[in-house]
C-alpha cells in the first residue's frame, strides 16, 4: 500500500492571497480538498518500488473540467492524465483558466 501525500499549498499563477477577505473561504483550498480525494483514491501508484515526486500543471475550463497541462514523470504520463483530464471540478470562476501546479509525494511502504 502506498502512502501519498499533497502539497498543501497549490502554486498558483495570476492570483494573490490577498485577494480574499479573512471571512472567506479560500477556493483553493476546495480545488486542493477535491484533487487529494481523486489522487489518493487512485490505484496508479500500486507496484511503484521506491519515493518519487511528481508535479502536475493543469488548468480549469470554462465548463470546470480540470485540463493537465505538462508532468514531469513520463512513466505516470498517460496515467495522470487519464485519472485527472476533464474531470469535472466544483471550483470558483475566479479559479478559471489559471494555471495550477500541484506537487505529488508518493511513498512506497515496501
């Protein structure tokens, strides 16, 4: 079994921190809850023998589909994508078309 673990903070292009007031929930931190469900919900990583990291870029659409821009892991490529690309994500419009890059620790347990 494999332990994953995300980035809590997801690197956000375009948009500032300051941009929410205190009573306000950020609208990354849903889009973090959600893609931390999908990805740890995942059998991709059963089998993989040692530590690696990946980091995913990746854009919303205007119909709130999740777009995976680039990986740096061309083993787990195909995979990604097949698990996150046009997934539909329940996220804020100020959240649309910025570009995301989420870093992926994987943990093997062997």
């Amino acid at each position: 079994m494999k332990t994953i673990f995300l980035s809590v903070c997801l690197l956000i292009t375009g948009l500032s921190s300051n941009a929410f007031s205190p009573d306000t929930e950020d609208p990354k931190s849903e889009m973090t809850k959600q893609l931390s469900e999908i990805v740890e919900a995942s059998s991709i990583w059963d089998g993989t023998k040692k530590d690696f990291s990946i980091t995913v870029s990746f854009t919303i659409n205007d119909n709130s589909e999740l777009v995976v821009l680039t990986t740096n892991e061309s083993p787990f490529d195909f995979e990604i994508k097949s698990l996150l690309n046009y997934r539909k994500m329940e996220v804020s419009p100020i959240l649309i078309n910025k570009i995301f890059h989420l870093p992926i620790r994987i943990e093997s347990n062997l």
